[in-house]
C-alpha cells in the first residue's frame, strides 16, 4: 500500500506518506512570509498517548463569518502557527496542537510523538487567506492556500484550518480541504474529478499542459472516505493492468504529486503550477470494511498532458 494512514486521516497526515514514494520530503527553501515573525507558543508537555475526546461538532458545521475581533485575532494566531513552521520549531508546533490535533496526525494524542512526523518539512508559503468563520463547536475555521510546508515544489493546496484559544494561545483542532478561489489562478485548467464507488470520473481524458487544478469531489453514496493519489508510472502501466495486479506498482512510480483525502461531500483542490506533458494516473488506496482495496474495484484513472 502507498500509506494506511493516507485513508485514516487524510490533510496533513496524508502528505507525510511522499517519503514512501520519493524517499523524503525536500527541505526547499521559500518565504515564509507572513508569518516570519517570532514563534511563541507554551512549553510541551509530553504524557503518555491517552483516547482524544470526539469533536463536538463536524467541522465548519453552521459556520458564520467571524467578527473582526475575532478573524484579527485567529490570524495573528496562524501567523505564529506559520512561524513555528518557518524556524522548523516542531516542538512549538506540537503544543501549538490540541490532542484532537494530535491523534489526528500521528494516531494517538502525545504531542511527543509531533517532531518526530514533521522530519524533513520545508517553510510554509500563505499564497492566501479567505473568509475567516466561526464553527458550532466555537472553532475558528481561516480558509488559505499554501505552499511549501509538506507540500511538492511547485504545489499548492487549499485548507481550512480551525483553531481554538486555549490557556492564551491559539492552536489547530482539525484541517478541511477546500477549493481555490476562482479568481486566485484564472489562467490555470481545472480538471474536475468525481470520486464515486469505485471510479474516478473526469471531467477531461486530456488536459494541456501549464497550471492546473485537480479539482477533486467526493461524490460516493455509500459514505464512503475516498483517496486522490496522483502519480506518474513507468511505461506500460494502464489503469486495467494496474486494477488487475495483486499490489500497487511502488516500484515504478516516475512522479509524486500529492494525494488528497475527502469524506463523503467534500471538494478540496490541489494546484500545480506547471504540470509538463505525459501520463498521470490517479489512484484510490482505501480499503473497504472487509479489506479490499478501492483500486482493486476499478478506482485507478488515468489522463494526458499534451
């Protein structure tokens, strides 16, 4: 398999699976701006792994748009976020982290356990920040686009981060994809991508060659969580020999783009700033209940860029 976690927990865990396929992820240097400032955050205080209590509520559920006050004051808070990252201070970052925070990047709820996980990331790049709104559960979601962080070069994504105050300081409680605004890169081609049960369904076979974004929707009616890998193959892989093989083809992947998680009725894209010409293949690695995975019923796809 590419990455069991990819499927359990998608956003940042998700990219943490790159050094499976390309043998680490590329400290690359880039500007951290804004959050250049001076990392401030509460001494970690390691514990033994315990259970996270469950959210309250889905995140962004009944969201508002936020007050002054409060966007002014969660965007300071990111900044600072963006700051850790930019010094690479993982234990500022750890406690930066509530324990659903926690669980959700590395499976258990010891922030001693974060460093280890964020090895290798590259600078964190704000290409964008959205509407600022407030969840049912008090949480504070700031849609941005980013790049850099645990991201390829040349790649971005769109989240929503949801932070909460707690003891004085703002912290991340969950990640959403998201889409990029319309107006952000006009010029780049989206390819729309239906993650249905057990396909990807595109909205193009062949794209041209430039900025894109893979626009990817969870559409499944089964509620189903589904897995974007996006990948380049050495000749000669199609999606049928791939759909009838007894393993995925790690060993011939040429190209690592990213890989996107979505729950049942999400959107979240993935920009690439100059995808060359040739053959990319889109893959599903979860697994349904009884262990089979989704690649296995015909969720591989692939498209040209020419």
């Amino acid at each position: 398999m590419f990455k069991e976690h990819w499927m359990r927990d998608g956003g940042i865990a998700l990219a943490l699976g790159v050094s499976l396929l390309t043998g680490g992820l590329p400290a690359v240097a880039q500007d951290a701006s804004p959050g250049a400032g001076v990392c401030e955050a509460p001494p970690l205080v390691a514990g033994a792994p315990v259970e996270s209590e469950a959210s309250p509520a889905a995140l962004g559920e009944d969201a508002a748009a936020a007050s002054d006050e409060v966007a002014a004051a969660a965007t300071t808070g990111l900044d600072n976020i963006v700051s850790c990252i930019g010094a690479g201070d993982w234990e500022a970052l750890a406690a930066l982290m509530t324990p659903n925070m926690v669980a959700f990047l590395t499976g258990d709820t010891d922030p001693a356990n974060v460093p280890a996980a964020m090895a290798e990331v590259a600078p964190m790049e704000l290409v964008h920040t959205g509407e600022i709104i407030v969840d049912s559960a008090g949480r504070v979601g700031v849609p941005i686009v980013f790049g850099g962080f645990l991201n390829q070069p040349g790649t971005q994504v769109a989240e929503t981060w949801y932070l909460v105050e707690d003891g004085g300081s703002w912290k991340i409680d969950g990640l959403q994809a998201t889409t990029i605004p319309d107006d952000l890169y006009p010029d780049a081609t989206v390819l729309e991508i239906q993650m249905v049960d057990f396909a990807f369904a595109l909205s193009e076979n062949a794209i041209p060659a430039g900025p894109v974004i893979l626009r990817f929707s969870n559409t499944s009616f089964t509620h189903q969580g589904h897995v974007g890998v996006t990948l380049t193959l050495t000749e000669g892989n199609t999606s049928e020999s791939i759909i009838m093989s007894d393993e995925l083809p790690e060993d011939q992947v040429t190209g690592f783009f990213h890989a996107i998680y979505l729950e049942p009725g999400l959107t979240g894209d993935i920009y690439i700033e100059d995808l060359t010409p040739g053959l990319y293949t889109l893959v599903c690695d979860v697994s349904t209940p009884d262990g089979t995975p989704h690649w296995m019923l015909g969720m591989v796809s692939q498209f040209t860029v020419e």
